[in-house]
C-alpha cells in the first residue's frame, strides 16, 4: 500500500497525513486519466481550429462537467485547479490566434465590468471545473441499513 495502486482511474496510497504521525488511505487521480483529458481539451481547442466557440465551450463543458463528477470523491482540488487553468489558457490562445487579438484586445474582450474574466459565446459560458464542490469520505455511521433484525430486549 505505501506504493499504491491505480484503480478505475483512481490511484489509491497509504500516506502519512500533514501536520501529524497519523497515516490514512488516499484517493488520488491516476496520471492517465489527467493526460487523456487534457489531450481531449487540446484536441477541442486547437489554435486553427473552426468550430463555433459556442460549440467548443459546450463540449468542453460536457467533458470537464463528466470528468468532474466522476473524480470529485478523491484528493483533488489542486488538479482540478490546474485543469481549470489549462484549458482557460487553451480558450485566450485559440480566441487570440481566431481573432489576431494582442493581449490588450483579449483583457478588452474577455473581461467583464466587474473585472472578472468571462469566456462566453450564445449564452454558453466557460465551465470553471475548480468551483466543483469535493465530497471526501463522508461519514455514513448509522445511514448505512442493518440486515439483521432488531433484537427484542424483552
């Protein structure tokens, strides 16, 4: 276990906890499933590439939406994080080469009022995969049905 293992995606450690001499078993996202969908992204934002951005940001939003509920039980905020910025960067690159924006063009077009960036195209807006709420280890204690019958105390 101190190795791990991968498992349906998922790679799975014995690791010492931070700050303490207590050790847990961690859920990590395996390194396979991260480069396949980074290629997936790099393959839907190609700097040449002619679809409709309303379209890219749509099929981004399925692929990251799905990759993000299926992963969102393990350590994951950090690559999540990552992710979300990797492919934001994707969209300002491609957007810029489509356009021939300089940078101050891409600050002009793609920040809002509030100074908030904002990639957006027919009402479909960017899915920011870093705002998923990760739900680690819930505690089910007595949730979980007992298939025994209760015993009378009579």
């Amino acid at each position: 276990m101190g190795d791990g293992f991968d498992f349906l995606g998922f790679r799975i450690r014995w690791k010492r906890k931070r700050g303490s001499n207590k050790w847990y078993v961690y859920t990590f996202i395996a390194t396979r499933p991260v480069r396949s969908v980074r290629a997936k992204i790099r393959a839907l934002t190609h700097k040449t590439s002619q679809w409709d951005l309303a379209q890219v940001l749509t099929r981004l939003r399925q692929i990251m939406r799905g990759w993000a509920n299926y992963f969102k039980h393990a350590v994951v905020k950090w690559t999540f994080s990552k992710l979300d910025g990797f492919t934001f960067w994707r969209l300002v690159h491609m957007l810029r080469a489509r356009h021939r924006w300089s940078w101050g063009q891409v600050r002009r077009h793609l920040r809002t009022a509030s100074g908030q960036w904002l990639i957006a195209a027919d009402g479909v807006a960017f899915f920011r995969i870093n705002g998923v709420t990760v739900s680690r280890y819930a505690y089910r204690g007595n949730k979980i049905p007992t298939p025994w019958p209760p015993a009378n105390l009579a």
